[in-house]
C-alpha cells in the first residue's frame, strides 16, 4: 500500500471516530453547548484541556522552531507550560466559584458595567482570532503535505472542514471529541519520537535520549553543537539573543496561557471547586508528555536532518539533488522547501552561510511531520503523525471558535445588545460568527504573520496585556473599580497591538510594517515578547484610575469575598 | 451567590493562608523557570549533564517537571485548608 493511501486511511479514520463521538454527544441545550452541563471528571476534563491547549503550535510546529533556534526558544517549552501554575494558583478556583459561563460574563459582574464587558468581548475576540490564524497555517501545512496540494489549497480545504466540525458540535461535543484527539495526538506524537531515539541513542524514552550518548559514544547535544557550528550555525545548547527578551517572552507566554479564555472556559465545566485545582495539575500531567518529548524531538530532528544532507559527513560528498529522498520531493511540490544548485554541483550544500546554502527555503512547520520520514520509518507511523497533527489542529481550533462564538451570541447579543434573543436564534448567532472567524483567519492564514508557533505566541501576547490582569486583579483586589478595568484592558491591548502591528504589519497585511523583530523598536523587545510588557502597562493603569476614581460598591466587595471560598459553589447559573 | 454576606473572620483567615502559599509557590516557580533556566544559568555552567549544563536542563524540561509537582502540591493544600476553614464544598 502506497504511503498517500495509509494517510487517508489513518485520517479518514479518525475523522470518523471524532464526528461519530460529536454527533453522538451533539449539544442540545444552550447551557449544553457552552459549558457541557459541568458534569465532566477532572482527568477526562485534563486530556480534553490537552488537547484544546496543544495545537498546531505544539505539534506540528513547536519542535521544528526548537530544532533550529536551540536554547533560546526553550521559551515556549516554559511559557505553555508555566502558566498552568498561575491557572490553577490565580484563576481556575475563583472563576469556577463564581458560576457563569464566560470569561466576559466574569469582567461585567465583577467590573458592574456593560463597558467592561464589551471590552473584554473585544479583546478576547482578537487574541482568539489571532491564535486560529496560527491553527490554520498548521492546518494549511498539514493538508498540504499529506494530500501533495499547494499551502493555499490545502489551507482553504482545511478551513471548510474546521467550519463543518465547529458548527456542528457544542462543547459536550467538543469535550468528549477533544479526549479522543488527545489520544491520537499523544500517540502520533510519541511513537516517531521513540523510534527516533531508540534509533540515535538506544534510550526509548525521548525525554532521556536527549541528554544520552549516541551510538558513537559522544553526548548526543554535544555532537550537534559540533554540526550545527561546524556548518557555521549558532551553537545549540548556549545563549546567543538577549536574555531579557528570552525573559519576557517566556513570562508574556506564561502570563497569556492563564489568560486565553479558550483554556479557562474549561474550569467551568468542572464539577466542584476543588476539581478546578485538580484539572489545571491533570491538564498539565497530559502536556507535559508532550512538552518534555518535544525538545528531544528538535534535537533529533536537526541532527537526522544534517545527516541526510551530508550522509558521509561534513567532509564527505553531500546528498545528490537527483537523489533525493521522496519526502523532500513532496515537500518541494507544497512550496514550503525548497532546493536551489547554486553552484551546478548536482550536490546540495547546507550552511548558515546565504550565499552557499542551497537549501533556500525551509519551513520549520513541516519539520515534525516530515521527522518520521527523514529518520526512514515505517509508513504507518508516517500516516499516524500526519492524523495526529491534524487532531492538533482541529481541536485547537474548534475550541477558539467556540470561545469567539460564545462570546459573541451570549455576552455581545444576548447580554447587551438584545437580551429577549430566543434560544434557537442565540445558537444561530453562535454559528454565524463562528464562521466569519473561520473566514477571516483563513484569509489572513495565507499569508501568516509568522510560523504556526510564532502567530500562536502573538495571541498569547495579546491575552497576556488584556484579560489575564482584568481576572487577577478582579479576584485578588476589592480595590479595582470599572473605570480602572476598562482603562486598564484598552490600554494593555492597545499598546500590545500596535506594537505588533508596527512588526508584523498592520492587521497582518504583508509589508505594512515599519519596523521587523531582527530589529524592534524598543531595544531587545521583539513584538513576540511584548505581551509581558502590556501587562504590567494594563495593571499600572488599572491601579492608577481605580485609586483616582470611587471606591467600589459593597455588593461587589461581598461578590469578591465570595469568589475567594469555595463554600457554596453549586450548579451554573444562567441568567 | 447564596452566601455573599456571610464572610467572618475565618473566611479572611482561610484567604491569608491561601495568599501565602500562592506566594510561596510562586517563588519557586519563578526561581525554577526564570532563574535556573534563564537568569542564573550562568552560575549553573560548571554542572555538566549529557553534553550541557544544568541551566539548559532546566530550561527544557526541569521547569516543566516542576511546575507539574506545584499544582498537585498546591491543590492537596488547598484541600487539606478547605476543611481546615471549614469553607469545602457540600
């Protein structure tokens, strides 16, 4: 059986498996399709937030960014990952405490104004839609590679199937879809991994081979840092950017996972208080084996690939261009490598000098699901990543859009703007908007501001400067009053945008930008790292108004020492 | 929110207790991530681990291991103080 037939197999398969799951769990109520009727265990409830939270980013494209940026971009290891700690610490507890269904429905409680919750509407809607840009790139690679079409073709494709499972299921779909594509992801994700490392170090846990010798004797790191150096690349394993951009790039990663409304929508459908706590622990029991497999993975996958092109060594003959490996030939035809002959060898040369390197174009999204075939294995595994990698993608995905979708029909229609709306017609609504974010970002997809993982690291700048300081501060302080939120959520967003616009152009249209991250505006700050900065922007402002304005009222004094224990919590309450 | 006026002494006792250990687990979280894996890697060179340092281990995955025992450790606490405080879910 050909390699093209396995993959549809192993696709087709699981798609099945997760639209019969969704069908079979569609959501019949409102309360239903939001929240999943909070009757999801904290394990189950764990995977389902593993898969909502590991994306394209963390699949498909995470490794592949490690692979060639080394030390530095251990950022992204730390940031998806620490957040969970202020999650489960700062948010998770207090938020499921107070019963409602949104994280907008939150802001306008606590906050007592429509305003804020408008606001919060908006900045939510703009980090969600950024990261289901960064989905779509993921998704637009995975088709494209596994169905031998153009990026574009693949991403249009991609789009009309994330639109036709979204609309279709709920959150009860979602939630039990979501743990099924938690364990085909997992598995996709492993299996190549341990093959590959048993392959290089005959250690079959990843995680271990990292920090193994290799088959030759020498320290598997070490050996790449002598490659990578040798071919004139920076040195794997030491710093070479500035450590204060790797700082905040890594809090503003942190500082953002707490803060994506997709992520802490989960906490609501938890049963109790406690298990909030439980879930943010589970959830990050069900990453981190990904996320601890993931560094082996790039490191692996640098060195298998220098190999392949230079497979007598760095002194021997290099890989003929007509000789290449059938992956490379595929992954020419999606435009996304690309080979020149520079120098009419017919050999190819790999090296960080531009003017010799005939390896022109190299996206790093395609890095992990071309691994298996760099590292020859079996195709099966081949057609099992590429199923995997588009579990990641659609499970991200329908998950934003169910956020963007709720906090369009219940918090913008149904709260402010026409509150009589009829159950059915808030539902369409769900629909409809859930459809134009498709749209949008698949538009804006075709051109992406960054790789998969980089787009994702905007929008987590974007919820770091906006909703994660409006939730702690409102928790945390009695203090912080509406003027103060809503000063403190335009400005955190606002300059965070802008600022990101200024890099990678205005609204993400090619060429608009004034400046670029080889050389931003402010000293070491790339546009990636500026959530952090939008934060504490957000705060400092917040702080400022609320102390120059009116105290809050007593109601929502006593609102905020009833969010603090968990004593009470009950049922959702729908309003 | 049935309860909302019913907050005594101990209900601001139970928040204090809850603030601190927010406060000491956030210490080490940071200490973990942002100091051994960023900041103070240059004081952790000298340990040498698989071909690297210990900085660069904790970078890529001690941060991450970390973090996992804090929430466990946080949400056992929490529980043991819900009862303690008498505020635990019926």
């Amino acid at each position: 059986m050909d390699q093209f037939t396995l993959n549809l197999i192993f696709v087709g398969v699981t798609f099945a498996l997760y639209i019969g799951i969704a069908l079979w769990a569609r959501a019949g109520s409102t309360s239903e399709f939001y929240a999943a009727g909070r009757g999801v265990h904290p394990i189950l409830n764990g995977m389902a937030t593993g898969a909502d939270w590991m994306s394209a980013a963390s699949f498909l494209s995470m490794a592949g960014i490690i692979a060639f940026g080394g030390y530095e971009t251990s950022a992204y290891l730390m940031g998806w990952t620490g957040g969970y700690v202020l999650l489960a610490m700062l948010l998770a507890p207090y938020l499921r405490k107070f019963g409602k269904f949104t994280v907008p429905e939150f802001i306008g409680d606590r906050f007592y104004s429509q305003t804020a919750r408008t606001v919060a509407v908006i900045c939510l809607i703009v980090a969600s839609v950024t990261y289901v840009i960064g989905q779509m790139k993921g998704v637009g690679v995975a088709f494209s590679g596994f169905l031998n079409m153009s990026y574009s073709g693949g991403l249009w494709l991609g789009a009309a199937i994330v639109a036709m499972y979204a609309v279709l299921g709920g959150m009860k779909g979602i939630t039990y879809t979501q743990v099924a594509q938690y364990v085909v992801l997992i598995t996709a994700y492993t299996i190549p991994a341990i093959f590959i490392s048993l392959q290089l170090t005959g250690n079959p846990i990843p995680a271990l081979g990292l920090f193994s010798d290799t088959n030759s004797g020498a320290p598997l790191l070490e050996q790449l840092n002598q490659v990578v150096q040798d071919l004139g690349f920076k040195s794997y394993t030491a710093q070479s950017g500035s450590t204060f951009n790797m700082f905040l790039f890594t809090l503003s990663l942190m500082i953002g996972t707490a803060g994506l409304p997709h992520v802490i929508v989960r906490f609501f459908t938890v049963p109790r208080v406690s298990d909030a706590r439980w879930s943010a622990g589970w959830a990050l029991v069900f990453i981190a084996l990904l996320y601890l497999t993931a560094p082996a993975v790039g490191a692996m996958a640098r060195l298998n690939f220098i190999n392949t092109i230079y497979p007598n060594g760095l002194q021997g003959e290099s890989l003929k261009i007509d000789e290449q490996p059938g992956w490379m030939l595929n992954w020419e035809r999606t435009g996304l490598l690309a080979i020149e002959d520079k120098n009419n060898d017919g050999h190819i040369t790999y090296s960080a000098n531009g003017e010799a390197n005939e390896v022109v174009k190299l996206d790093r999204d395609i890095m992990v699901l071309a691994n298996p075939e760099i590292a020859n294995l079996p195709s099966w595994v081949i057609a099992l990543v590429v199923a995997g990698g588009l579990a990641a993608a659609l499970s991200t995905a329908a998950g934003l859009l169910m956020a963007i979708s709720s906090a369009v029909s219940h918090d913008l229609i149904k709260g402010i703007i026409n509150p009589g709306i009829s159950e059915k017609n808030e539902l369409l609504a769900a629909r409809i908007s859930m459809l134009v974010s498709i749209l949008i970002a698949t538009w804006l997809g075709l051109n992406p501001p960054g790789f998969a993982a980089q787009t994702v690291a905007l929008a987590f700048g974007l919820a770091a400067a906006s909703i994660f300081p409006a939730l702690m501060m409102g928790i945390f302080s009695k203090r912080i009053n509406n003027k103060g939120a809503v000063a403190g959520m335009l400005s955190g967003l606002i300059v965070t945008l802008v600022y990101i616009f200024l890099h990678k152009g205005w609204f993400f249209v090619p060429g608009t930008n004034s400046f670029d991250d080889a050389d931003p505006l402010l000293g070491p700050i790339k546009s990636t790292s500026f959530g952090a900065v939008g934060a504490l922007v957000n705060f400092v402002v917040a702080y400022v108004v609320s102390n120059a304005t009116e105290d809050t009222p007593e109601e929502i004094k006593a609102l905020v020492e009833s969010v603090r224990v968990p004593r009470g919590a009950g049922g959702a309450v729908d309003h | 929110m049935a309860d909302q006026n019913t907050t005594s002494e101990s209900d601001k006792a139970y928040w204090a207790a809850n603030v601190r250990t927010i406060a000491v687990i956030l210490v080490i979280w940071a200490v973990c991530s942002f100091g051994f894996g960023i900041l103070l890697r240059p004081m952790l060179e000298g340990i040498k681990i698989g071909g690297t340092d210990l900085g660069f281990w904790f970078a890529q995955q001690g941060s991450i291991i970390t973090f996992l025992i804090l929430i466990f450790v946080y949400a056992w606490r929490m529980n043991n103080l819900d009862r303690q405080y008498g505020v635990e879910e019926e």
